[in-house]
C-alpha cells in the first residue's frame, strides 16, 4: 500500500479531534487513515513550542519540506557540465549516476538527474534528445506458415552447456542482424555480435542479407578476437543456415533458438536497442561503413553497465 500524506482539509479535522482529546487511533479511525499515519503527521508537522496540531502550521511546514527536497541547489553549474556531458556521450540517467558514484566524482541519483533533463526539455533545451525509449511490438503471425529455422541438422539451445547459460566465463556469444531502411534493390544491414558475460559487442557491415555476406563479416569479426568465440546462439534466420562453413573453419559451435522466443537472446535483443541509438528504424544503412560500425561498437564497450557495478565492457572483458 502506497503512502500518502494528510491533505490540508483532514489536518484541519485532525487538529480539531486531538483539541477535544481523541487518541491517534480514534482520529484514524474518523478520519479512514491509518493509524501510522495519523501518528506520523503528529510528530513531524506539530507546533515545535508546544507539540499541539495547528493545521495551517501543519500544512505550511509539510508544503516547505517537500519543496526542500524536490529541489536541486545542492549541485552547481560544473556538477551539471560534467553529468550533461555523458548524457550528451548517449548515456542513460542510470548509468550516469553510477558511473559518477562508481568515481568518487559526484554522488546524484538517476531521478535527479531525470528531473534536470525535463526540466531542460520544458526550456527548449535539447537533453532529452540521446534517451532511448523502445516500446516494441511483437505480433504473432496468425494464419500464416512459418518456415524459419526449417534447417535439419542444426544444434537446439537445449543443448548449449549448462555454463553459457550461467555467465560464469566468457567465450560465449549471441548474434543476429538489424536491417535499415530498404532503397530500391539495397537491403544493406548490420551483423550484432555479443559476448553473453560481459555484454562485449562486435558489429560487421552486410551488403546483403544472406548466409554468404553473413559469414564473411562472422568471420572477420572472429579473426580480430581469435580463440575467444566458443559457441554462438543465433536465431533462426536463414543467413544463418551456413553455420557450419563457420565451425568447419573455426572451434566455434552454433546453437539455435526457439522460434518466436527472443528472450533466449536477451542480451543481443538489449545491445540491438542500445544500437538503434545510432542506427534508427526507418533510415537507411547503405552508406553506413565498418568504420562507423566500429566506432559504434566502441562507444557501446565502453559504456557503464549498471549488472557491472558501472564498469564497461571493454573493463569486463578479458584482454583482446
């Protein structure tokens, strides 16, 4: 049950039930409160000279307390700098606030700093810009057969090692790729590569959506980071049917994942949203470069994650 304080109206019949001698529970009960909470507005809205309920008094010294502490003078102009500078870097409230506790730079709550963004927004101001806000609609496809995943022989998430679902070592990675907006005969796209335990990502370019353009940026990838791919969890895409090119090259092991359950691959779902940062739905990828891919995977490693304590990727992930 949620708390909430007496309004103005019921402090004034409070005041008027404690004059002709009603105890807290009689008042609670008059007054259809609890009994906590009549008790709490006694001792913290009382007359300081006498401990007596004078309801306008009550009122003012409740009304004066909540301004106190809605209020931000405690932090100065620098302070604000340095916290709309990593917001500006495309960091969330929450990971500023961790990140600037984690350092010893700045003690300030997520909520502070959420109050100082719409604040800003209501002056004009431009803060609110780099905050993600995905509300994405999943449909089911009713009355229509679904052919992904017909592949015969591929290996089923059920039968991944009990230690990648754990996040005990790093190694094990989720893929998948993000598609822009189609121009004519381009369907330019991006392969998502990302290691399970420390949310390490790797983006490659596609020309094109399929199994030969997707498993010649894979391996690229792979080549930057040899050794440290042990298994791979994909959907059920067909870009992905020619996993076994990849494990005839490599030690690495494709599973695959439930059809319609994307929740198997929440950590690559979670970093395609982070990437939609950069890369929004309804804008095309054609001139997008693997310099640009990288640079966005570079910000993203090196982006505080609150399930880190604030520590980044690049800080969580072994030496690459």
């Amino acid at each position: 049950m949620n708390y909430r304080q007496l309004n103005a109206e019921e402090r004034s019949a409070l005041a008027t039930l404690r004059a002709v001698g009603l105890s807290d529970a009689e008042i609670a009960r008059e007054l259809g409160r609890h009994r906590s909470t009549v008790g709490r507005e006694v001792k913290r809205n009382a007359a300081p000279h006498d401990g007596r309920s004078r309801a306008e008094g009550a009122h003012q010294r409740a009304h004066a307390r909540r301004y106190r502490s809605r209020r931000n003078s405690q932090f100065g102009q620098g302070q604000w700098k340095r916290v709309e500078e990593l917001l500006k870097e495309e960091w969330s409230p929450e990971q500023v606030s961790g990140h600037l506790g984690l350092t010893q730079e700045l003690a300030i709550s997520p909520e502070t700093i959420y109050r100082h963004v719409w604040r800003d927004l209501k002056a004009g101001g431009t803060l609110h810009a780099p905050l993600r806000c995905a509300r994405k609609q999943c449909r089911k496809r009713y009355g229509r057969y679904d052919s992904r995943g017909r592949l015969a022989g591929k290996r089923p998430i059920g039968e991944r090692p009990a230690s990648v679902e754990t996040r005990r070592r790093t190694g094990h990675w989720e893929i998948d790729t993000m598609m822009g907006e189609s121009l004519g005969e381009s369907s330019d796209c991006i392969l998502t590569l990302v290691e399970r335990k420390s949310g390490y990502v790797l983006i490659g370019k596609l020309k094109a959506r399929t199994a030969a353009e997707a498993n010649r940026a894979l391996l690229e990838l792979m080549a930057r980071h040899p050794g440290r791919v042990l298994t791979i969890t994909a959907d059920n895409g067909t870009e992905f049917h020619w996993y076994e090119k990849v494990e005839a090259l490599s030690p690495v092991k494709f599973y695959f994942a439930t059809p319609h359950h994307s929740w198997e691959r929440g950590t690559n779902e979670n970093t395609n949203g982070l990437i939609r940062q950069y890369l929004p739905k309804g804008e095309t990828m054609a001139k997008v470069t693997q310099s640009q891919c990288d640079m966005i995977a570079d910000q993203l490693n090196n982006r505080p994650r609150k399930r880190h304590g604030y520590k980044t990727p690049n800080q969580c992930c072994p030496q690459h």
